[in-house]
C-alpha cells in the first residue's frame, strides 16, 4: 500500500518557495552591504543554500517513514564515490547498513542568463548520474541495493523563461520538440528525460516568479514532474529499508 503524503505537503512546499526567495534576498543584501558583490545576479546565487527548505522536507518525509535519523545526511558527509572522479558531493542521501539507499540533487536557476546555465545544469546532472550508475555497476558502491536517484529543479518563472527561443542550426536540425521551445519547456523536458533515460529515478520541476515568490506561489509546468510525485516516490523506496 502506498504511503500517505502529510496533508500539509502544499503548504511545506509553498515555505520551500518562501525560503528560496528569502535566502537569495538576504544573501544579495549582505553582499552588497559588505561591499563584496558579484556581477550580476550571481551575489544572490553563490551564497549557497536557497534550496535547503526542499532539503529539510524531504528529510521530513525520510524521517516520517520510519528511517532512523543517524541514516540521513544533509549538512555533513554528502560525498560519494564515482567511477570518473574520487567524490561528488550530493545534496541529500540516506546510507542505510553501509548501502546507499537514496542520493538527491536540489538544483535552481534564476536569470538573466539562462542558455549557458542551462547546459551547465545538463551537463552536470548527467555526469553525476552517469559516475554514480557506473559506481554501482562495478560495485564501487552497494552489494545489491539499486539506489533511488531523484533530481528536484527551481526556475525562476519570467519573460525570458516564456519566450520560444529558436536555437542554432549551422549543420543539422535539432529535434522537433527543441526547435519553438521556451526555456521553461527545455527544462521540462529535461527532467523528464533524465527519467525516461534512467539517469534519475524521478524528478520534479517547478517554477516561480520573483515578485510572487515570496508569498509561496509556484507553479508545475508538467504533470509527471510534479513535487507530491516525487515525495511519494522518494518515500515510498526509503520506507522499504526502514527498520
């Protein structure tokens, strides 16, 4: 029998968007204020941690379903090993009888660059599920526990995000879906590609407005990338190993 989400789960969600918003403003701020302020809208994204409120949910949920807390890591001990590379630092994970049972990536791009970032976070979520699939396939990690993997994105909800942006063709034609996509519908898909290619277990996708987001307002692009999908299905496999 599937578990039950708290009934709250919409609301948590809603503080998630709060403290995203929130924590980009108090960081910008403090770096301004200090006199150390990055180009651009990087002095709101270097400072790190405007994905913890997702973070500190899903641990929630983890706990919720029985998983002992000495199980889970989400401030310390977030590394990995891979196939390619010694380490890779994730963003959540619960190692139950020395075997990794579930490894997450909280992940949020906000403008006003978009293109460039977006290959960026491509790139990198798809290295880091490559490595670590890899691990597991030589038993670098694990005896036989297959790991859930679930990759959970942010983007900022705005003109340039709902513009059809035509890409390049110098050579060859891009896929159909691509070619009068806007960057929301490229992320979307994205994420849903990253779980019909089996590099992530699952994935949600949300966006937000900066002028709305600090009231909780946010909003799911695509069906089966929604955040009570993910939670369920996060939930679900850690409950399975709980004690």
């Amino acid at each position: 029998m599937a578990l039950q989400l708290p009934q709250d789960l919409d609301a948590r969600v809603r503080a998630a968007v709060r403290h995203f918003w929130d924590t980009r403003l108090t960081q910008a701020l403090k770096q301004q204020k200090s006199g150390s302020v990055d180009q651009g809208a990087r002095s709101a994204v270097t400072g790190g941690a405007q994905m913890n409120g997702f973070i500190d949910l899903c641990a929630d949920l983890i706990l919720t379903v029985g998983m002992p807390s000495d199980c889970l890591f989400r401030n310390s001990k977030l590394e990995l090993p891979g196939f390619y590379r010694p380490t890779k630092k994730w963003d959540l994970l619960v190692v139950h009888r020395d075997q990794l049972v579930c490894a997450m990536e909280a992940k949020s791009q906000v403008g006003p660059s978009f293109s460039n970032n977006l290959n960026n976070r491509i790139e990198e979520a798809i290295g880091s599920a490559e490595d670590i699939w890899t691990a597991y396939r030589e038993r670098v990690i694990n005896a036989n526990v297959r790991p859930w993997l679930g990759y959970l994105f942010l983007l900022e909800d705005c003109t340039k995000t709902q513009t059809p942006k035509k890409p390049k063709e110098p050579h060859f034609p891009v896929l159909a879906e691509f070619k009068h996509a806007t960057y929301t519908e490229r992320y979307a898909l994205f994420c849903q590609k990253l779980v019909r290619e089996g590099k992530y277990t699952v994935a949600a996708f949300m966006t937000s407005r900066n002028d709305q987001g600090r009231g909780g307002n946010y909003t799911e692009p695509a069906a089966d990338l929604r955040f009570e999908s993910f939670a369920r299905s996060m939930a679900n496999h850690v409950a399975t190993f709980a004690p």
